[in-house]
C-alpha cells in the first residue's frame, strides 16, 4: 500500500530531543525550536524547487448559490418573467459584455476580468441532479452517484496518488475553517489537517520528548481501525500545528484582506504561500447561500464577501508576483430554482456557474449556458459535467491524471490560456 | 457453549445479536463491563456510580439509568445533586434560562443537567435528538423557542416516535429554521418536506422529488405567528395529493402518519441508535438489524422497548464493542468529569465543546453532526487537548469543593486515587496498555500530576470509548 507510507514516512525519521521538543515548538509564536529546526520542516525551508508548484484554492460556496443571480443573463424575458421580485435589472449589473452581468456586489472580481484573470464555466451540473444539500455536496466531493457512505473525495484520492516525495514536504492539502472537514478532502489513509485558527491551532500540552519519538515510531494498526486513524491524525495535527506556528512567526508582505473570517481564512492561505509552502491545495467554505428566503440581502453580503475576498487574494499574489501559480476554483452543491418562491427566496435547484479567478485563464466565458425555457422540472439543466471541470485543473494546473481521483474518464474542460 | 463465533459479533446471526445479555462466570457485571456500559448509556460514571451498579446487579442498574419512560416532568428543574424539585430557586433558574435567550447560558444549562441528571439515559437520547432534529439558534434567532425545542426532544426522548414528530413537525423553532414559518399555496416550501422525510423518518432514496413537492403541498397553511404554530386554511392547498403511493391523503398530519407508516422508518431509526450506542464504524446491514426493527415496528413505533434492547444486548456488553466508539465532544468533557465526579464552569465548557465542534442548540446544518470519525482532525485533536488542558487547570473545575489541579498536585492518596479513577471509568480497558505505555501513571518529578493527566489527553485512545 503506498499510500499509507506517505504517513509513516514523516513517522519513521530519528528525530533527538533537541530536535523535537513539542512545547517550545509550538510555545507562544516560537519558531526558535530551541535553536534547531526539525529535519522536516528544514527540507521543507529548503525545498525550493516544490515551491514553484501550482496552487490550486478551493472555494465551496455551500447552501447552493444562486447562479442566476450572480451570473445574470439580461437580455432574456425568462428570467425577468420568473423572477418578477429577485430579478436584477440590467442597470445595476456589472457587465461582462451583451449578454451577462455580474452581481452589483462583485465589482472585486469585475476587475479581474480585463486582466484575464476570472472566468466563468457556464451550466455546470451532472445527470439526474439531486436536489438535498448533503447528497448533493457529497457528489461534488466524492464525484460518485451510487453508494451511500462515500468515505473518499476527490482531493483526498488526488493527495494519496500523490504518496509523499520527500519527508520535509507540508501537507498535500489543507483546510481552513471551523465546519467539519469537507468530504472532498477525505481518504482513507491519508489525514488531511484542518485548521480552524491559528491561536487555537497551538497545543498548550507540555509533553515529553521520548513519547514524541515513540508516537513517531509506533505500529500504527491498519487504516481501517479506529486507533490507527487516531494516530495518524494526531501526528498530522502535530506536525500541522508546528508549520503554521512557522509560517505566521515570519513576515509577509500580504496582510491586505477584508476583516470578515472568509477574508482571513483566505489571508492564512496567503501568509502560508508567501512563505513558501509545499501544499499545493487550500479549501475554505463561505456558507449561506441557502436563500430560500428573504435572499436579496443575504446573497448580496455573501456575493460581497466572496468577491472581495478572493479578489484580494489574487491582488496580493500579483503583488509579490506568484499570481500566475495560484488558482482559486469556486463551486456550489447545485443552483437555484429559476422561479423565485413566495418568500423573497428560491428552492433549491440544478446547474449552476463555476468560477475560476488568478492564474492566466482561457477565456471569460466558458461551458454553455443553459436554456431558461427548456427547463428540467423548474431547473436549469446541466451542460458541462463538473467531473470535466475537475478534469481539467486536474490536467491541466496538478498535473495529475484525471480518471483515477474522478472514478472514469471525463474529457478535462480547457481552462487555460495556452503560454 | 459458543466458542470461536463469540469472538467477533459481526459473525453472528442477527438474532444473536440483540438477545439480551446476562451475567455469567465468564462475562461478569464487574467494573470493566459496568465502566463500559456507563460511557455508553450515560456519560459516563464516577467510582461510586460502578459501586452502585456492582451492587444493584445488572437489571436494576438498567432500571436504574434507563428506566423513567413518562418523560411529562423529564423537563423539571434540577437542583445541584440532580434530584428533581419543586424547589422554587432551581425552578426560577430554568426559567430564567430559558428567557435570558441567550445560547451559551443555555448550553451551561444543559451541560450542567446531563452532570447531575437521576435519568441520563433520557439526556443522552435528548442529545440525540437534537443532532437527529437539528435545529441551530443562529438562524431561529428566539432563544425561548429552542428551549421549548429542547424540553420537548427531552420529553419524547424514549417515548412514542409518531408523537415526537407530530409534535416537532409544528415545533415554531424547526419551522424558522427550515424556512416554513409561512407555508402559502401558491409556492409550497419543500424544505421542511424533505428534511422530514430525508433525514427525520426514511432516509434518503426511499421518496421521489414528486414526494417532495406533494408533501410540501400537504403542509401549506402551516404557520408560525408570533413564535405560534397556527393553520391558517385559506393558504392550504385543498387540491388532491399523491404521496408516497397514497392518493387519500389532504392534510399534514395525514402526510405525517402515512409516512410513519412507511416500513423504512423503523430501520432508519433502529440504524441511527446502532450507530450511536454502539458502534458507526460498521455498515449495519438490514438482515442484522431486522430483529430491532420488527420489534420497533410492532410496538407501534413506541421507542423504549427497542433501545432498552439494544442497550442491553450481547453485542453491547461484549468486549468488541470496548472502545470502537470516537468520542464526541460532549462525551469527552462529561465523561472526564464523571469519572472523577468533578464540576466546573458550564459556560466555559459550552464554549469550547462547541470550538471542537458540537456547539449545542447550533448543530452545523440540518444534518446534525455527522458524529465518528467526522469529529476528528488536527485542529479537534489540538483543541481536545487544549480543552482537558483548560479544564484541569481551570481552579473552578472542583471536587466537593476543592479544585482539581490542588488535589492533583497534592502527591497524595487522593491524587493516585484521582488518576487511577480517570484510568478505570474514562478509558476502556482494553486500551490501557497504549496509553500507559507512552504515559505511565506513576508521575515523576519531571511531569507531574496535572501534566500526565493532559498528556493523556492528547493521547489517541483518549478520544475513544
């Protein structure tokens, strides 16, 4: 089993106690280790050559965003038909070109357009779309339809593929936020770290060297047993603990970020690229969109927290010129229903935009919009399967083969500009 | 008798796994099996608690943590030993509670119940309604309509199921929080329709999206006014519905009952209960669960019987289910504090059960929590650790008056007594050896009392029970 060496790997170097003294590493802003670095995290200092990997940010917009509204098609009579309260007029749009318009509360992301630095998947979705939050969450996360207890997502299976190169390598992935981790970050003998923040992502625990050494060496069971799944994520916890202490010891030049914990979450992964990390995929959530009711408002902050926050993001990339490395891919569970419903809201629905912002991308306008009138029981239907979008930043920024993470074969949508 | 099979329980017939377990020369009603069976039922037990249930013998303690069905007074005031009072002080500071509002003193409120309650058992099922139930305060934003929620989960805990969903079906907290506090026929609100079937009575895949927007339509004129259910008939939908195969059915109660009558109900619920008292690590298949669910059915979905059956079960007591279970939040902290028969601050407590994920009247989505392995990664374990941290060395985490970290510290009769009682009622048994063989419990000038006691808890076998 490869894979599971990629955890006993960090498990089976000979660390002295100097080395590994747990409490001054994560003491109070202590990078200091008492005078020593820990052999992985000096590989990790001088693995300059992973540092130019590609970065990919997962955004997951969860409660389903309303596509319709954020990506407002103004020239047809249909939406204005089905939505005589929620419809945006044309004025108050940002637009793209003739046809679309951008949520007034995006003007962040509107002025990534002219820099070819945002792009929008139109009609993203899958067959016979399931309308319930989790199941449909879990699609997107585990990319399979049939079984009930998906215990595997598709970052987890890209991670493990991945084994682990070099022991002074971070963490293929890491998730920041306070929600349980996301399902698309699990697998099974890989444990992903997630991080909620910084000042409670500190052990205040004193313990003794030796023990560290013997929880390093110790027969972990099968990944299957529950002790062994506690062990590998205590010392995944362990060594995560230690890096972030690391990465926000140090200055960076990237502290511009809206005050909102979206903004920060996002500044984190900022602070840990500007430092020079080896992971290669961040995951944050922005929740709410779940608008079934009185969603003007609602829709409005969150557009606003997710455009200025990934707008800043990008910004500050450029800023200290890593902009063409860094990929932020934005997703919901599923769109809205295309009518609006008696409560100022909508029910949930089917496809929807994904967005892509940083990096050089392809073009403004990709995948297809789908028809506001041929509608599949009141949604919109899908034209572009999400396991090609999947495909393509798999192929085309992680350099990965697709069909092993995804379970089968999914033409990759072409996202990239070609250099 | 039974020889190999007996070793692993997932190898039996289904019968055999709910028949009713009995003490024997080989498999005793002793401390190991007694301190298993407390983490479990309650949450936890002190030394005095196994005492008592050594000496009560197995039917009794049953009686003794799961007996009281009548849940009417389940919601009465408390006083400081767990005794339920008239005492008009106890009764003022649950009303109090209940209209401070706010979610935190709630949460203590709560807390500090599932410490003293005479019937943890309902507190525990209480607990697992709540998840099942989901319903979060941030959104309802009425902090007297989730402690109506939570008295009446309490009240139905083990009670009759039909009655619990009829009554949480026009509970005004679940109906803001499910956007059905107004339910007009023009546009029927499918969430409240498919929460109730998807994740309160069949589970997903036993119902058609046509189902849902028919049992939407059943709920029309279903209101909340004023932090009131009311049915306002001008807003229902008098149209013909066609649910679930039934084409007589017209009002919601009606829709209620007819999926109740569903036989997928009482195996989704028997498989939820398997999963939380026993193990959720293992796919339960139907065949394994049958037995359960025909009892849950033929007692018309009245729900004590079936779980004093799987509390009570071989499988159960049996040293295969020792430590398979994660630890949620609440367990570890409750557990702890049981074990050495200990109090502390609720508030504080409220507060960081829920930064490790189980803030309580705030489950994360309407899914409750996920509960097992979801509990875990690196910034719960931290925070674990953190919070046994915080706790042992908080001066108002006391025994009997004096604080724990004093008495740790004392190098005395009762500082070993402490740590061995932690080690008897907190950790299974057979998972002592991991432990104590990184962290053994003599302390040595290098690391004293307190400090081994939080080693401990960033142990991996800590999380489990």
């Amino acid at each position: 089993m490869p894979h599971r060496i990629a955890l006993h790997k960090h498990g089976s170097i000979k660390l002295n106690r100097r080395d590994w003294h747990v409490r001054s590493l994560l003491g109070a802003a202590a990078i200091g280790i008492q005078g020593t670095m820990p052999l992985w995290l000096r590989a990790a200092a001088d693995a300059g050559a992973k540092q130019d990997e590609k970065v990919l940010v997962v955004v997951q917009l969860t409660g389903g965003n309303d596509g319709l509204n954020t990506v407002v098609p103004f020239r047809e009579d249909a939406y204005y038909r089905a939505r005589p309260k929620l419809a945006l007029p044309a004025d108050r749009l940002l637009k793209l070109d003739d046809q679309f318009g951008l949520h007034p509360a995006m003007t962040g992301l509107r002025d990534l357009v002219d820099k070819g630095r945002f792009s929008i998947v139109h009609g993203v979705g899958y067959p016979t779309p399931n309308r319930s939050h989790f199941e449909s969450m879990d699609v997107w996360h585990s990319c399979q339809q049939k079984s009930r207890r998906e215990r595997e997502g598709w970052i987890g299976r890209w991670a493990a593929s991945l084994g682990m190169k070099a022991s002074g390598e971070d963490s293929p992935a890491i998730h920041f936020g306070q929600e349980v981790q996301p399902l698309a970050l699990a697998h099974r003998r890989l444990a992903i770290p997630s991080i909620d923040s910084i000042e409670r992502f500190r052990l205040r625990v004193d313990l003794p060297t030796a023990s560290q050494e013997e929880a390093s060496n110790s027969e972990t069971a099968g990944e299957e047993d529950l002790v062994g799944f506690l062990e590998a994520s205590t010392q995944t916890a362990l060594r995560a603990s230690a890096r972030m202490s690391e990465a926000f010891a140090r200055d960076t030049d990237v502290n511009d970020f809206p005050s909102h914990p979206f903004g920060q979450k996002l500044k984190a992964i900022a602070r840990l690229i500007a430092v020079g990390a080896t992971t290669r995929v961040y995951y944050v959530t922005l929740d709410g969109f779940d608008t079934h009711s009185q969603q003007p408002a609602a829709h409005e902050g969150l557009l606003r927290q997710w455009s200025e926050g990934v707008s800043a993001l990008v910004r500050q990339m450029e800023a200290i010129g890593q902009a063409d490395r860094v990929l932020v891919m934005s997703f919901s569970e599923f769109g809205r229903r295309v009518a609006e419903n008696a409560s100022e809201g909508t029910d949930h629905g089917a496809a929807a935009p994904m967005f892509f912002a940083g990096a050089s991308l392809r073009q403004l306008h990709l995948g297809q919009t789908p028809s506001l009138e041929a509608l599949d029981d009141g949604d919109l239907k899908y034209q572009v399967d999400f396991r090609s979008v999947y495909a393509g930043v798999l192929e085309g920024w992680l350099g990965t083969e697709s069909p092993m993470v995804l379970g089968g074969e999914y033409s990759p949508t072409e996202l990239f500009a070609t250099s | 008798m039974r020889t190999n099979g007996d070793l692993d329980p997932l190898a039996w017939k289904p019968e055999q796994l709910w028949e009713p377990w009995q003490a024997s020369d080989e498999q005793p009603w002793d401390r190991r099996r007694i301190a298993h069976w407390l983490r479990r039922v309650s949450f936890g037990g002190s030394a005095e608690d196994i005492a008592e249930a050594t000496r009560l013998g197995f039917e009794k303690s049953v009686e003794r943590w799961c007996g009281h069905v009548d849940g009417k007074n389940s919601g009465k005031a408390l006083d400081s030993e767990g005794n339920q009072t008239g005492d008009r002080q106890s009764d003022q500071m649950t009303r109090s509670v209940r209209a401070s509002e706010k979610t935190l003193s709630q949460s203590a409120w709560w807390l500090h119940r599932m410490r003293v309650t005479g019937e943890p058992f309902r507190e525990k099922m209480t607990l697992f309604w709540h998840g099942h139930f989901a319903t979060s305060a941030d959104k309802v934003k009425d902090g007297t309509l989730m402690f109506d929620q939570n008295q009446l989960l309490r009240e139905h805990a083990i009670g009759s199921f039909p009655a619990m969903v009829h009554q949480i079906a026009k509970d005004p907290a679940m109906l803001i929080y499910l956007d059905s506090a107004t339910n007009r026929k023009a546009h029927a609100n499918e969430n409240f329709a498919r929460e109730l079937m998807e994740l309160f009575c069949l589970g997903e895949g036993h119902y058609s999206e046509a189902d849902v927007q028919e049992l939407a339509r059943c709920f029309t004129g279903w209101e909340i006014r004023r932090g009131r259910f009311r049915f306002n008939p001008y807003q229902h939908d008098q149209q013909p519905k066609r649910l679930l195969g039934s084409e007589t059915i017209q009002s919601g109660e009606e829709a209620i009952d007819h999926i109740l009558e569903q036989q997928r109900v009482e195996y989704f619920l028997v498989r939820k209960w398997v999963d939380f008292f026993i193990c959720d690590q293992t796919e339960w298949t139907d065949d394994q669960l049958e037995p359960l669910a025909t009892q849950l059915r033929q007692d018309q979905l009245s729900m004590q019987p079936t779980l004093r059956r799987i509390v009570t079960s071989r499988l159960m007591m049996h040293p295969w289910c020792e430590g398979r279970k994660i630890r949620s939040p609440v367990d570890l902290t409750m557990g702890f504090l049981k074990a050495i028969d200990a109090m502390a601050s609720w508030e504080w407590i409220a507060q960081q059960v829920r930064e490790v994920g189980q803030g309580l009247f705030e489950p994360p989505n309407v899914e409750g929590w996920e509960g097992g392995r979801s509990w875990i990664n690196s910034a719960t374990l931290l925070g674990r650790a953190n919070l046994i941290e915080g706790l042992v060395t908080d001066p108002r985490t006391r025994i009997d008056g004096q604080p724990l970290a004093s008495l740790l510290e004392s190098r005395s009769a009762r500082s070993d007594s402490l740590m061995q009682s932690l080690l008897d009622s907190f950790v299974p048994r057979a998972l002592h050896t991991k432990l104590l063989s990184r962290f053994p419990l003599e302390s040595t000038p290098d690391h004293s009392a307190v400090q081994r006691v939080c080693q401990w808890a960033t142990h991996p076998v800590f999380q489990l029970q």
